[in-house]
C-alpha cells in the first residue's frame, strides 16, 4: 500500500520558483515510475512530467518543457519538481504519481495518488 505525500505547494509570483516535493512511504519506490500532473479548476487532470524507476528518461509536457525539472532520489524515497519561471497558467493543484512500471505518463496508468498541493501564481 504506497502513500505519497506532496509538499512544497504555495503561493508565489510570476516568473518566481517553487520546487515541490513527494515523499513515498512503502518499498517499491524504486521500482515505480514516477509522474506529476496537475488540475486547474474546472479542467481535467494533465500530465506534467514523469521520470522513469531508474531516474534515467525523463519526459515533460510542452507547456513546462524547459521550465520544470523531474528528479528523484530512490535513497530518501523522494521525487522532485522544480518549477522555474512560474506562469498563472501554471496555477492548479499538482499531484504526485506512481505506477509499478517503467514510465508513467497518463493518467490512466497511475496507480497511486498523492493529496495533492496547491500552486498559485499571482502576476
């Protein structure tokens, strides 16, 4: 029974930085992809970025591509996000994820559910 616990979310300004956290608690971290997503009010849950079990291939959805940043650290049972020049449309509830696979990239795959940590962005 993997739990995820998000953490990091905030309040902060365009253009700003945020690096939000997601503890895993169970022993097959190591062997599960990891993803983030988001949900603004009113849309649906996207995919933001994954990162694979061995932190080796990463992927990113184009609205963050080089802006955000996945990494993991198998050691402390953590994933990463770093979010680097915020936008408001970059405002919702992130979620983390993992899935007992390589690769985690839709929502459908996922396996397990963080709470979820709020975002916002203010101009």
């Amino acid at each position: 029974q993997a739990q995820l616990v998000e953490s990091g979310g905030g309040l902060v300004q365009a253009g700003g930085s945020l690096r939000l956290s997601c503890a895993a608690s169970g022993r097959t971290f190591s062997n599960s992809a990891m993803g983030w997503f988001r949900q603004a009010p009113g849309a649906d849950r996207e995919f933001v970025a994954a990162i694979s079990s061995s932190g080796h291939l990463t992927r990113y959805a184009l609205s963050v591509k080089g802006r955000f940043t996945i990494s993991r650290d198998n050691a402390k049972n953590t994933v990463y996000l770093q979010m680097n020049s915020l936008k408001a449309e970059d405002a919702a509830v992130y979620y983390c994820a993992a899935a007992r696979s390589v690769f985690v990239s839709r929502v459908g795959e996922v396996e397990h559910w963080g709470q979820g940590t709020q975002v916002t962005v203010s101009s």
